[in-house]
C-alpha cells in the first residue's frame, strides 16, 4: 500500500515575514511536493566565510569543554566534527537561525506556532564516513506522523555535492507515517543535495543522513536548525546550554521562539494570538 501524505493545514502562499521577507510559493509546494526546496544565495560570500570560521571555532571551544566533538557511535570513521548548541557560541548563529530568508518557510510549513528545538553543526572531513538513516521528526514524537510537526533548515557553509559528503535523503520519504514503512535499508535509493555556499535547504520529515566525503581536500560545513511546532519538547535545554549573559543580546521574539520566555507555547497559535481571548463559561 503506497503511503499518502496527511498534511491538515497548507502553507500560507506566499507567506511574509514581520521584517518584510516572503517565502516563494513555488518553492513551499516543492517542499509539500518533493519533499525539499533549496533557497539560493541567501548570504554573501563573506558572510559564509564569518559562520564558517564560527562554526569551526564552536566545535573547538565544546572539544576544549569536553564535549564529545568526534563521536564514533554518531559518525563512524572519526572523520566528521560536530559543533553543538551553536546559539551559545556567537551571534551570528541567533541572526542565522532567524534568517528572514528561512523563517518564512517555517512559518508557512509549521504555522506560527514553533519553536527552535536545535542548531547544531558538522564539518565532514575528506575520509568521513556516513551515520545511520533518521527522521527528525520520528526523534520528537511517536507515530504515526500525520502532519508535517518538524522543519530541518540546512546552511550550506561549502559548496556541496555528493564527493565532499553532502546530505543524503529519499525521495518520496516526506509522505512515510510509520516506521513499517520505512524500507529495510533506507539508505538503499537515496540521493546526495546539490548547493552552493550560502544556499540553504529546506526539508521536512524526509529520512536522511550524512553522506561519505570521497573528496582528497574538500570540507563540508553544514549547519541544520531543527524547527518544531510549540507543542513538542526541544531536542536543546537552551535554558541550560545559553549562558546568561548571551541570552541577555538575543531578540525578544529569538527568547520566546527559544521556550525562555514562554517555555510551553501549546498545541495551536492561540497561546501567542493578540487577539482577545473567551473566558471560561462563554
């Protein structure tokens, strides 16, 4: 039996952003439809070259820490680099993770009600090797998944393709609502992303992983912000992760999307609604 998606909203077209920034139409059917868009030069070449060098200096400061950067179990083969909870490390990953280029798509995709559950990053080392298959959003919430509820945005800080280990992902796996679903080896069809530096891909519920870098000398900084709709608990404790003193520079509307300053926003937009509220008994 072919799987069917059960989306129950659709995305508001042409959705627009409070700072005035739209999402393409096209490319949010695409994501319904394929499962993955790629939004193009979203940043300038210098603005890559800052997040990248963060991003290196992030997974370096966690190592000097003890965080576990190389991580056998996660990445076999000892070649790739993590850099977590990216938001505590620089403000350019607060600007990135409200990027007005992005932040349209997710809310049109997850409506207004979400919320940052995690922004990591992974620089995959020529030699690098591939991690297991997942679903984020199978990671958050159990099945059957009946609605996209998680957005994956991806940043591209090198150019990316299948030799330097890009991101791999199946098509037509968006529309899987079970696990029973899932084939035996869900690696077995999948293909590698194509960006460019400072693009970014957006994709929900896709089954996915690390690609292997073939490359001789050829980095692959991505970095993957996980969107959530409000009523899932983040995969982050940023309130223990961020120390205080940054948390104090992020915008009011970064805090609340973050769960500081309303820590549970519900099932539903009505929880952040300006709109008068009904009592009870009405």
């Amino acid at each position: 039996m072919t799987a069917t998606s059960h989306f129950h909203h659709k995305p508001a077209v042409g959705a627009v952003d409070p700072r005035g920034a739209s999402a393409d139409p096209t490319l949010l059917a695409q994501v319904l439809e394929q499962g993955f868009c790629i939004v193009p030069a979203l940043l300038h070449r210098d603005e890559v070259a800052a997040a990248r060098a963060s991003t290196v200096a992030a997974s370096e400061r966690a190592a000097a820490g003890g965080y576990p950067t190389v991580m056998e179990a996660l990445d076999p083969g000892g070649r790739n680099v993590r850099s977590p909870d990216l938001l505590a490390y620089d403000p350019v990953f607060a600007d990135l993770v409200m990027h007005p280029g992005t932040v349209p798509y997710v809310g049109a995709l997850l409506t207004d009600d979400w919320v940052v559950s995690n922004f990591t990053g992974n620089n995959a080392l020529p030699g690098s090797q591939s991690m297991n298959a997942h679903c984020d959003q199978s990671t958050v919430m159990p099945e059957p998944w009946l609605e996209l509820s998680c957005l994956n945005v991806i940043w591209c800080l090198d150019d990316v393709d299948e030799e330097n280990g890009a991101t791999r992902y199946l098509p037509g796996s968006h529309r899987f609502t079970r696990f029973s679903e899932v084939p035996a080896d869900p690696k077995v069809g999948m293909r590698s992303f194509e960006a460019e530096a400072g693009s970014a891909i957006v994709h929900g519920r896709m089954w996915h992983t690390s690609g292997e870098n073939t490359s001789i000398a050829r980095e692959r900084v991505m970095l993957f912000a996980l969107y959530a709709r409000g009523f899932l608990r983040l995969q982050a404790n940023w309130w223990q992760i961020i120390p205080e003193d940054a948390r104090r520079h992020f915008t009011p509307e970064l805090q609340e999307r973050l769960g500081l300053t309303s820590p549970n926003r519900g099932y539903g937009a009505y929880l952040v609604s300006t709109a008068p509220q009904p009592q009870l008994g009405s």
